[in-house]
C-alpha cells in the first residue's frame, strides 16, 4: 500500500521538510527525537531571549536614573515628588547643620569673652568651659571687694579735699590765719588745716613765687613726713601751695615754732630777692 506524506511540516514555530516516502515505513520514523530536538532548541531560545529582555531592562533603569538626576522635570509626577521630598530632606539638614555652627560659633566667642575678664594669670592657663565659668564665679566676689575698698578710698579722699576746701581753717594761733607783712609789695599768709592727731595740710599763699624745696627741707628736718604737694595761681596773681604732712614716729605738732621757721624762711627768700634787684 502506498503511503503519502505524513509529518507536519511544522513545529513549535520551525518548518521541518520531512516526508514519508512510500518505501519508507512508519514505524520506523523517531517522533520522539524529533520532539525532543525541537523542544531543546526552542528552550534555548526562550532563556536567551529572556536574558536579553532582562539586559535591555536593567540598561533602562540605568538610563532613567542617569535621565532623573540629570533633568528633574522629564521625570515622572511619581518619581518628581520623590525628587522634591529628598530635597526638602537634605535641604532642611544642610540649614540645621548650618544653624548649629553659628550657635556653636557664638558659644565659643561668649566663653571668650568672658574668659578674657578673667586676671592675666588665669588667660595664659587653657581652661576648659566648666573651668572658666567656676573662675569666673570665685572671681565676682574678689572684685566686689575691690569696688568697695576702692569707694572707701575715694570717700576718705573726698572728705579730706572737703575739710580743706572748708571754712574750717585754722590758725596757728588764732582763728584766722595769720598774715605776715614783709614789705609793701610781698605779702604772705599760712594757714593749717588739722586731718587728724598726726596728719595735717599747711596753705601758703604768697604774692611772689617761693622756693617751694626750701620750704619741704625745713619741714622733713622737723620731723614732717611729705604726702603730696600742689600748687594753682588765682586770678589775683596770688599762688596757693597746699602742702599735706604726716607726724613721723612720736613727734608732736608744734604749731608756734613751726609758724615762727616758715615766717622767718619766707622773710629770707624775699630779702634775698631784694637785694639781687637793688
């Protein structure tokens, strides 16, 4: 019996040019290999176009990255708002830092600053912060006890300057100074203002200029101790000297013998000018 053509001439896609010829017989044609063989190359095919598929997506998610960080605006409404979210994130981290600089900044140059109030002796030391704010708290009491010596002292001074500026001058032997009359162009006068049982100002106003170093010899050969000395001229071209003295050791204020010693000093300087202008 003849037989014709009996294979499909295609399979799973692929054309296969077989037929049967008549001498052939059917049995002994191998469907089974020819499956096989098909279905291995058919798989072979579907994994590399898979692995293929699987490179061209991971090529473009690379390209849509590149594309976002490059021109934000063509991406998509989605991946935008992620955009803008991680902006606002690290734009509020960049501010934060920055802000706590400039505190951190100021801090440092207050600590300064108060470290730079601290005695010479402590700036040379590199105290830490807690170091510098103990200092800082032991060295308050010590200046306010500096400010209130130093209001003591300018009380005593100011009392003193008061007591000689006052009306209660007194004479050496009476109650207004006492004038000595050399010629008719000098005149002088001393007065003496009493501070305390050792301590005492003299006022020698004079129409001439006096050999003042002459005057301070007498005194410290009496036992006077020289505190300061000043000395104005008034508008009246009378000069004022004002002369603070201090007793020394157990020496006692004698008011005549003193007045007597500068009457009779100031009475030989002006008859030595006398006689250098006649």
């Amino acid at each position: 019996m003849k037989m014709s053509s009996f294979c499909p001439t295609t399979y799973l896609g692929r054309e296969y040019p077989l037929e049967l010829g008549t001498n052939q017989g059917f049995n002994t044609f191998d469907l089974d290999s020819v499956f096989l063989l098909n279905f291995a190359s058919s798989q072979a095919q579907a994994q590399a176009q898979a692995q293929a598929q699987a490179q061209d997506y991971q090529y473009q998610l690379v390209y849509d990255h590149v594309k976002r960080s490059q021109s934000p605006q063509g991406t998509s409404s989605t991946d935008h708002h992620n955009f803008d979210n991680n902006n606002t994130i690290l734009s509020k981290k960049l501010s934060h830092n920055a802000s706590e600089r400039v505190r951190r900044k100021k801090i440092s140059n207050l600590y300064s600053s108060l470290r730079a109030l601290l005695p010479s002796s402590d700036q040379k030391k590199r105290l830490s912060i807690p170091s510098t704010v103990v200092r800082v708290v032991e060295y308050i009491p010590e200046l306010q006890k500096q400010v209130e010596s130093l209001i003591r002292k300018k009380e005593e001074l100011l009392s003193k300057v008061s007591a000689i500026q006052g009306n209660s001058t007194k004479n050496i032997h009476e109650q207004k100074p006492k004038k000595c009359i050399i010629n008719e162009s000098f005149s002088c006068s001393i007065s003496v203002n009493k501070l305390g049982d050792k301590e005492m100002v003299i006022q020698i106003s004079a129409f001439e200029k006096l050999s003042i170093s002459q005057v301070l010899l007498l005194l410290e050969n009496n036992g006077y101790g020289v505190v300061d000395i000043s000395s104005f001229q008034s508008f009246g071209g009378r000069t004022f000297y004002n002369i603070h003295l201090l007793m020394e050791g157990d020496c006692i204020v004698k008011f005549e013998i003193l007045n007597e010693d500068l009457m009779a000093l100031l009475k030989e300087q002006e008859q030595k000018k006398m006689q250098v202008y006649f």
